[in-house]
C-alpha cells in the first residue's frame, strides 16, 4: 500500500528562513519524486511512530543540513493532487522554520539540483505547485 494514494498520507512542510527576510528552497531535480526543476520548500511524510516534532527536525537536517533553532505551527491543508495519473491526498502540516544561514548546505544533492536563498519578492521560477496554496494561505505570518 502507498502512502498518500491507497490512503491518506501526513506529510510535514517546511519553510525555513533567516530571520532577516531571506527564505531557503531546493530545486527538485531530476531524481525527486515529482516536480522536477520547481523550487520547493521542502518536507517529508510523518512515518509510523515518529513524532511530528522529529520528522520536522530529521527532515531539515537531512535536507538541509542544519539544526532547527525555533519553529512555528502555521497550520494544515488537505492536499489533494495527481501523481503519476494516480489521484493523491495528503494532510500537509505547515511550520516557519528558523535556521542558521551559515549551517545550510545540500544534504541531498541526488534529489535536489540546488538550495537557495531568496526574498518573498524575488522568488524563482517555476515553483512547485502546492507554493501559491501554501503561501496565500500564510503570507501573513511569513
């Protein structure tokens, strides 16, 4: 059975940030699960018996290779999409993540082509699909 298309799935998503205004994305490249070359701001499912807590801080130090210094529960989403012509639904729990500039590295160059830093009003192109959802939902508190 896969999770998120013979049932539901909980997925964590991340946007981590300095503190000074600056957000960090990674480029999905060619190896990521789907939506290759849009800019993302990470995540990763809640697997069985892991905390939510823990998954947020195992994810971001796999991804981006830094510790979590604070984090702040934006809130959820239903996600639902199509992958692979397979309808998905996930439960994406939402967090602002801050995190050490300096500490950031690729800490998954097989699966992301890049990380980044960028302003709100300058962001990349293209970005994956769930971005606009997730930041209209919390551009107040970003």
């Amino acid at each position: 059975m896969k999770e998120g298309e013979d049932f539901t799935g909980v997925t964590i998503v991340f946007q981590c940030h300095d503190g000074k205004g600056n957000f960090l994305f990674a480029r999905r490249g060619a190896n990521a699960r789907d939506e290759h070359r849009t800019w993302d701001p990470g995540g990763g499912w809640l697997e069985f018996g892991d905390t939510v807590e823990e998954t947020l801080r195992k994810e971001i130090m796999e991804e981006y290779c830094t510790p979590v210094l604070d984090y702040e529960f934006l809130g959820y989403r239903d996600v639902h999409r199509t992958h692979n012509g397979d309808k998905t639904h996930w439960i994406a729990l939402d967090f602002k993540v801050l995190v050490d500039r300096d500490k950031v590295a690729n800490g998954e160059p097989h699966k992301m082509d890049e990380v980044a830093w960028f302003p709100l009003d300058a962001l990349p192109t293209p970005m994956h699909s769930q971005w606009s959802v997730f930041y209209e939902n919390y551009k107040s508190k970003l």
